[in-house]
C-alpha cells in the first residue's frame, strides 16, 4: 500500500517569512496530493491539491509543487501571518474508479512566531 | 456549507465498555470515513463506507466495527474499549468521485479517554 512521509513534525517561523512542509510518497500509481489545515479544536480542512499531471499550482500565498520523479511534492506559504498557525497533514490517492481512499502523512505543527 | 457533526467531543469511558461514536452529515455523501488521529502518527483510515450497509476495512480495524443503516449516519463502535484505543476520532465524508478528485469534509473530532 501507499506510505506518505512528512517533513518537518515542527516548524516555527517569524511572522512575514517563508514556510515549507515536505512529503514523499511510495507508490509510484499515486497521482491526486491534497493539502490540509487542521486549526485548533477543529477538523482538517482541505487547503490546496495537484494533481499529477501538474507541476506547481498557486493559490494566494500557497503554493504546491509535486516532482513525480522523485516522489515528493511540498507545500509553500509564502509572507505567513499568525492564521498560518495549524498543522498541516499532506496525503496522496490513486484516482482509480472505485478507490476513495486517501493515505495521510503523519502532519506538521507550524507555528507562526510574531 | 457542508456540515459533518460528530456526537461528542470529548468522552471518557471505562476499559471492557461498549462504545459508540455517532457521525452525521447534511450533504447527502455517498462516502464516510473514521479516522483516528495520534500525535506523530497523523490520520489513519479505521474504516470507511460508499454506500448504506456497505462497508470496508481501512489501514487499523482490529478492535473496531461500523455500522451505516442510513446514509447521513456512520457509526463507529469499540466492542471493549482499551486503554490504547485512547485517541481523537475524526469522521469524514465526500461525493463518490468515480475516479476524479473530490474533497473529504472532516468534523471536529471526539476525544475519547478509555481509564
């Protein structure tokens, strides 16, 4: 089956800056990464996704980036303010017919230091 | 919005005690999803569902059943709870995609403590 790794568990960083969260993926049939914010006390909400006949998709400050070679795809916040602070879990699904079933990456705790 | 409500957020229950944690949504989804949520570990599949009475294992459902007799309603059963069934549960739903992309609309979770 499909394993997802995710980079960093933590982060912190200054308010204004740059963040990114890594993951890698094992199963090369994979083609549909999705993104989610989890805030506190709250379920996870999708934030962004690709797919995999794209490279990089923006959306405002976030954007995603996905290497099929490689295996790996990252999410970047670009300018990040103290509503960045959440964790972020990454995860990866085959878009097979019949297969609903999404594979999640262990998250990242991102905290927005103002 | 869609909406997915779960029946508690927080519960604390004996060891050996039956317990039930109920999901409903309001947006008429073919599919749900119980998920289980440790630090470190993220969110793994416990068991999802793409139709009423319908029913298939995720990654960790020993010691886990389900039942979905109505469409909007997805429950998740521990026939004896354990001590390390202690986790956050989140219940999940989304449209039958049929192979395209389709979102999954979580709620917020029920934190469950088994002494």
């Amino acid at each position: 089956g499909e394993n997802v790794e995710q980079h960093p568990s933590t982060l912190s960083v200054q308010e204004g800056d740059s963040a990114v969260i890594k993951c890698t993926y094992s199963d090369s049939a994979s083609n549909y990464f999705p993104w989610y914010k989890q805030e506190l006390g709250k379920g996870p909400q999708l934030i962004i996704d690709i797919r995999s006949n794209v490279g990089e998709k923006k959306d405002q400050r976030i954007a995603v980036t996905l290497n099929k070679t490689a295996k790996h795809f990252s999410l970047h916040i670009t300018e990040t303010q103290p509503e960045d602070s959440a964790v972020y879990f990454c995860a990866a699904r085959r878009l097979d017919f019949g297969n609903e079933k999404l594979t999640f990456g262990t998250g990242t705790r991102l905290t927005i230091i103002p | 919005d869609v909406k997915v409500t779960q029946s508690s957020r927080y519960l604390v229950k004996r060891t050996g005690e039956k317990v039930f944690l109920e999901c409903v949504q309001d947006m008429d989804h073919e599919n749900m999803f119980w998920y289980r949520q440790d630090p470190g570990l993220g969110l793994r599949l416990i068991y999802f569902s793409y139709d009423v009475k319908m029913k298939e294992k995720g990654d960790i459902p020993e010691g886990y059943s389900v039942s979905r007799e109505k469409k909007e309603r997805f429950s998740l059963i521990l026939e004896s709870a354990s001590t390390n069934q202690t986790s956050m549960y989140l219940c999940a739903s989304s449209f039958s995609a049929q192979g395209w992309d389709n979102e999954q609309f979580f709620g917020p979770g029920t934190r469950l403590t088994v002494l």
